[in-house]
C-alpha cells in the first residue's frame, strides 16, 4: 500500500468519526485527500482542493466541540483548528488529520 493511499485513509478515518455523529456534512472520501496529492505532484494550483478539505476539516472540528467534551480536549481542539487553517500542503492536512484522529478516538 503506497503513503498516499494510507495517508488519505487517515483523512478519510478522521472526517469518518465526525460524519457518524452528525449526518449534515458530506460523506468523507478519501479520494479528496488524494486529488490533492495528485496536483502537488503535477505542480498545478492546489488553492480550490486545499481550501475545501480545509473547510470540511474545520466543520469536522465544530462536530467534535458541540459533543460533550472535556476542557482538555477543547483546547487540543482549538489547537488542531489553528494547525488547520495553517495548513499548506498535503503532508499538513495529513500531520493533522493523524492528531485529529488520535484526539477523537473516543467517537469512534
């Protein structure tokens, strides 16, 4: 299995654990990850592909807070949106959908 294709699983897991707890958003598709991945090695603009599993990551995140959390757990949160909207590639949506993850294990 290529880092590509388990990367994008981790996205997919992630944005998975949310969709189970609210049926709203988008289904997750780990195919988004992966169009990412392909316009970074094309070089071509990722801006549009970017933006959107940034927003759809940061929807995710908002799930998560209207749960009943700890405070701990709505700092690390609030510290994930930020790594979030700082992301600028594929390998930094992955670092954070890997931390996501791992934060949200319990809403599996």
């Amino acid at each position: 299995m290529s880092s590509t294709e388990i990367k994008s699983m981790t996205y997919e897991n992630f944005m998975n654990q949310a969709y189970r707890l609210d049926k709203r958003i988008t289904r997750p598709n780990k195919r988004e990850f992966q169009n990412l991945v392909r316009l970074e090695d094309k070089n071509e603009n990722t801006n549009k592909n970017l933006k959107e599993l940034k927003s759809r990551m940061h929807k995710a995140c908002e799930i998560f807070f209207n749960q009943d959390i700890s405070s701990t757990e709505q700092d690390q949160l609030s510290s994930l949106m930020s790594l979030i909207a700082q992301a600028n590639s594929s390998q930094e949506i992955y670092e954070c959908a890997k931390l996501g993850k791992g934060m949200t294990q319990r809403f599996k």
